[in-house]
C-alpha cells in the first residue's frame, strides 16, 4: 500500500501545483487585459494600473470569464468589437503562462 499511497499523495502534490499555475496565469492574464483595456480608454500611469487592479477583482466575482469580458464590455466603446476582446483575452493567457514557466 506504500506505493498507492506515495502515487495518490504525488498526483494530489501535481494537482495543487497546477491549480496554483492555473490561478496565478489567469490574475496576469486579467492584469494584462485590463492594461491593454486602459490603453484603449486613454488610461495612462496609476489610472491604467488602477484600472487593471479592477479587472482582476472583477474575475473574482463569479466563476469562469464571463464576469471579466461582461466589464470590459461594459467599459470599452463599440467600436472594439467582442471577438477582439475575446482574443485579447485568449493572447494575453498565453503570454500569461509562458511568462509564469519561465520565471
């Protein structure tokens, strides 16, 4: 039983592991979004850093995404369309992971 046991606790190590990836990828990625978010809003210095600050409390507040594109969308104007913000999105939790593996 050692060894099930050594494997249950090692698979139980990993999991933690990459929900905390997962977690951390996903707050840069916020950040990122809500930079380039202030860009578009003409947000500059400590209002753009503000801003982003309340992008990733906003993923806080329900599970998955949904919350995070419903403010940009909120706050953006029309003319930056959903699928560009949904890219942005996607783009920017890929740089988000590869910046986190190679720290």
């Amino acid at each position: 039983m050692t060894t099930f046991d050594d494997r249950e606790s090692a698979f139980e190590n990993k999991f933690a592991h990459d929900e905390e990836l997962r977690f951390k990828a996903i707050a840069r990625r916020d950040r990122l979004v809500g930079l380039w978010a202030a860009e578009k809003l003409g947000k500059t210095g400590a209002d753009a850093d503000a801003y982003a600050r309340d992008v990733v409390s906003a993923d806080l507040k329900k599970p998955g995404d949904a919350d995070v594109f419903e403010k940009l969308r909120a706050d953006l104007p029309a003319d930056v369309g959903d699928a560009e913000i949904r890219q942005q999105m996607l783009d920017l939790l890929a740089r988000a992971v590869q910046e986190i593996e190679t720290q």
